[in-house]
C-alpha cells in the first residue's frame, strides 16, 4: 500500500491527507485496489505559530509497492525548505 508520513516543524499542524479514488482491479483471485501511473496526494495544514529560521524544512517519506509481472517495494525521502519560495513556471 501507498504510505507518506509527515515530518515538519512544531509550528505547522499536518491535519488530513486527501487521497484520490483508486481503482478497483481483479485479476485471476486477487481483488485489489491500485493507483495507475501519477497521482497527487494533498495535506491539509495549519500554521499555529510563526516559523522560525532554524526550523523551516517539511519532509515526506513516501513507500509503496509497484507491480507488473512482479511487485517490487519503493520509497522516497522528499524534503521542502518553506524559508525558500519555488521558482514560478513561466507560461507557454
């Protein structure tokens, strides 16, 4: 199964996580309930008190199974410096 686990700073309250619908598969007598290739994942947060320099990094480790003919384990650590604005995407 897919799982994040949310590590941030005290001042920042992670309140739900909205997951999307998976689909429904079945195949020969296994029943399961799968993502297909790229899903977003969204957090709901909220601020309780300023941020202070020390303690602006919000980080996710994220695992799962993928499979095809076999099934192998994943996992990523994700990190995100909020003391650092992303660059906007210039439009095309």
């Amino acid at each position: 199964p897919l799982q994040l686990q949310w590590s941030s700073p005290s001042s920042l309250k992670i309140l739900e996580t909205l997951w999307p619908t998976p689909t429904y598969k079945e195949q020969d007598s296994l029943h399961s309930y799968i993502y297909e290739d790229e899903i977003w994942v969204l957090t709901k947060a909220l601020m309780t008190e300023p941020m202070t320099k020390e303690n602006v990094k919000l980080s996710a480790t994220v695992t799962w199974v993928a499979c095809k003919d076999v099934c192998a384990p994943g996992k990523v650590e994700l990190t995100l410096d909020l003391d650092k604005p992303l660059p906007l995407a210039s439009p095309d």
